[in-house]
C-alpha cells in the first residue's frame, strides 16, 4: 500500500475557503488518475500543480514572488 503524501505546509488559522470549480466529469476522471499516479489527494494534487506553475511563471517573467 502507498503512502500519501500530504501537504506540509502548517494551517494557519484552521481551513481554507473552498474554491469550486465546474468540470466535466471526463476532466475529473483525468486529473483523479494523475493524482492518484502521484500518491497525492486530488486537493494536494490541485494546489502542488498550483504552486509549480507559479514558479515557472515567476521564473519565466523574471518577477519576485508575492
């Protein structure tokens, strides 16, 4: 059995507003199976895709992060 990885970042003041978002059910089946292949939850999954696509854009135009 694997091991999921969570996300290690400490909360700050107990959970996040939700984001919501509409995708086809297709899409979702999609993204399930590459979080699943990374051995992440479909959240973590989300926001580590989040967080390396900032990087590349930062790293990209050259900006300081916020």
């Amino acid at each position: 059995m694997s091991t999921v990885r969570r996300d290690v970042r400490p909360p700050k003041s107990g959970k996040s507003p939700a984001f919501q978002m509409r995708i086809t059910p297709e899409l979702k089946a999609q993204f399930e199976v590459a979080a699943k292949d990374a051995g992440m939850t479909l959240g973590n999954w989300f926001k580590t895709l989040g967080r390396k696509e900032l990087e590349r854009l930062y790293k990209y135009n050259n900006k300081e992060r916020i």
